[in-house]
C-alpha cells in the first residue's frame, strides 16, 4: 500500500489536501454537479458569477447548492472582456457572496477564449488594492507571471490549451516558463480533457489543477471526477519522487557483470561462446 505523506497546498496562507480545483458549469442538473464535487475530494469551486446574477440555464439555485461551509468559494469573472468590467464583477461577487476570493479572468476573445495579458494585469493590480484574493487567468507566459505575482496575485493559472477544448496540455513548454521561476503556486487551468493531463502537468511541477468542461462533459461525470482526484495524487507523488534522467540510448534494468555466459549450441561439447 502507498505510504501517504501530508503535502499541503498553500493558497494565501489557507492549506488545501487536495490539489484539484472543479469548475460548476456544464453539468445536466445540480444533483450531479454535487455527486461530482464529492467525488473529486475537491476543496476550492469556482463558480461564474455573472452567469448566477443572470440566471443562466444551469445556474439557477447554484450557491444555494453549494455547501460553503465544506469548499472555499472562488467566484470567477467568466465573460468579463475588459478590466473596468472584471472589476466591477469582482465587485459584485464579493457583496453578493462575503467572499474576497476571485478567479480573475479577462477575456475578449469570444473564438479562442484567450485572456488579455495587460487587462488581466491591470485588473489584478486594482483588485489587490481593493483587498481581494486574486488568482488570475493567463496566457503560459513567464515574464506576465512575475508581473502578476509582484502585483501581489495568490497564484497564477496558465491555460494548457483553449478553454474547453480538452485538448490537454499543448502549452507545455511554455508552462516550464512559470512553474521555473514562480514564487506563488500554479495552477493549470483550461483544455484539460483527460486524468492523464493532469498528472503530467503535476509531474511537470503545477501545483495543482482546475477542471470543468472534463467532468461536466463526462459520459460518467462522477466516475470522471473521481478518475482526475487519483490522476492529480499520481501526478503530484511523481514529481515529489523525482523522475529518471532520459538516455539518448537504451539502458538495461538488469547489470550485466558476472553474468555467465549461455553455452553456445554450435560448439559441439556446448562450451560457451568465445568472446567477439
């Protein structure tokens, strides 16, 4: 059995068990959204508050679903398209919710849903001075990473491809850039479609992952839920044990000294084969 070892995840000084965050869209009905969040052992959800205020299909009754004294509360400015309007949505979230979390996302690219690096930054700077706990939305970009954390974000959270398009992580390379120099945690966020993704973007060195669109958008969303708790603990487990160094050649698992040699069939007394 696998010796389990406390490990943390430290968010502006709260700790986390578990490393997988879950998004609350997309799922048929709140019964299922609510199966699936126990599955996952999830301890942070995001929620879009401008689709709650609008009352969106599947939105409807959504806080209110949400057992807010078991997960921390991160309302998100899903559909905000420039900094004065994540602002306020902020804003908004914190009166409505008493909670001064937010998942900062600015994004005016309704075909790729790509954030906006300086709106997102301009908005995290005003947002930090408003008191909020900021965990932005970005592009993998190493140089905006250490923008946002100077400006005082608790995290920041590259996308590993197109929101929704669970793709997995295309975006690996440039993930290197933010997980080598960050001094806050990373977490992977958007285009995750399998467990599989998230290990490796924990073996990689994430903190931890956001998910939605794969669960939600599960054949068994529960089993899916369930399925990327164990991928996000694999994922974590090899990157504290450390990987193997790669080999431009083959290595044998077996050593080869003082091994005896096998008789050789063509000599006719089976004396072993004489050394090449």
């Amino acid at each position: 059995m696998p010796v389990t070892v406390p490990d943390p995840l430290t968010i502006a000084g709260r700790t986390f068990a578990s490393r997988l965050m879950l998004g609350t869209g997309k799922f048929t009905d709140l019964h299922l959204m609510r199966d699936a969040l126990e599955a996952s052992g999830t301890q942070i959800v995001t929620v879009a508050i401008r689709r709650v205020e609008d009352r969106a299909p599947g939105h409807v009754g959504l806080l209110d679903a949400l057992d807010l004294g078991r997960y921390q509360l991160l309302p998100n400015t899903a559909g905000c398209r420039t900094a004065e309007e994540a602002v306020r949505v902020a804003r908004l979230a914190r009166a409505a919710t008493g909670v001064n979390w937010i998942k900062l996302e600015v994004i005016p690219d309704p075909r790729w849903l790509l954030p906006d690096p300086v709106g997102t930054l301009r908005a995290a700077q005003t947002l930090v001075d408003d008191g909020f706990t900021v965990l932005p939305y970005m592009q993998p970009d190493g140089v905006l990473a250490r923008a946002l954390e100077d400006a005082g974000c608790a995290t920041v959270m590259p996308l590993a491809s197109p929101i929704g398009s669970g793709r997995g992580l295309r975006t690996g390379e440039l993930l290197r850039t933010v997980i080598g120099g960050a001094r806050v945690p990373v977490v992977v966020d958007a285009g995750l479609g399998v467990p599989s993704d998230a290990a490796q973007a924990l073996e990689a060195g994430a903190d931890a992952v956001l998910v939605n669109t794969a669960v939600a958008e599960a054949r068994d969303p529960v089993a899916m839920a369930r399925a990327f708790a164990l991928g996000v603990q694999a994922g974590r487990a090899a990157f504290l044990a450390g990987r193997m160094a790669e080999r431009e050649q083959a290595s044998p698992s077996s050593p080869t000294t003082g091994v005896p040699r096998l008789p050789d069939p063509e000599q006719p007394d089976g004396a072993a084969a004489a050394p090449a």
